[in-house]
C-alpha cells in the first residue's frame, strides 16, 4: 500500500490530499468494480425520469445498493488479498507549488 499526501506550512498532511494506491491487482480490480457500481448507484438515483413510478425508481436503487454491499462485501472478506509478512509503508511527499 503506497500513500501520497501534501503537507501544510506547518508540515501536517492536508487530510483533503491523501491518497492511497495499491500493488496488488485483485484488490485494484475489486475496488475498480465497487467504483463503477457507485458510479450506477449515483446516475441511477439521479435519473428519476427512466422510471414510471417513484416505487419503480426506489426498488431499482434499493436493488443497485444491495449489489453494492456485496462488492463492498467482497473486498473485506477476502482473504487472498491480505498477505503475512508484509513490512514497510512507502509515502510519497509531494513538493508544494
């Protein structure tokens, strides 16, 4: 897991700066797909246009959210990704403009 952060004149991180990388391609796939079904999640509750009924519109984000969970779900319970023995944390400080 690599972090980048900038830091203030006082040399805090900015919390709004931080960001967080992975090496391993099974969880960047995985948070990738979790990415894009928030994405769905966002247009499907914005587009309440497509429906014919408000009731229509809410089980259709009601089932998008369960889908969601389960690839949120997904992420935390698996335990290939997770390796013993890893050692160190690489930060990246990135020079202020």
């Amino acid at each position: 897991m690599d972090f980048e952060a900038e830091k203030d004149d006082d040399g805090s991180f900015i919390p709004s700066t931080i960001k967080i990388s992975f090496k391993n391609s099974l969880l960047n796939h995985k948070l990738g797909v979790y990415m894009k079904a928030r994405e769905l999640q966002e247009n499907l509750i914005n587009d309440t246009e497509r429906f014919s009924s408000e009731e229509e519109h809410k089980r259709a984000v009601e089932a998008l959210s369960k889908d969601l969970d389960a690839v949120k779900q997904s992420i935390l319970d698996d335990s290939k990704i997770v390796k013993k023995g890893v050692r160190g944390i690489s930060v990246k400080i990135y020079p202020e403009n």
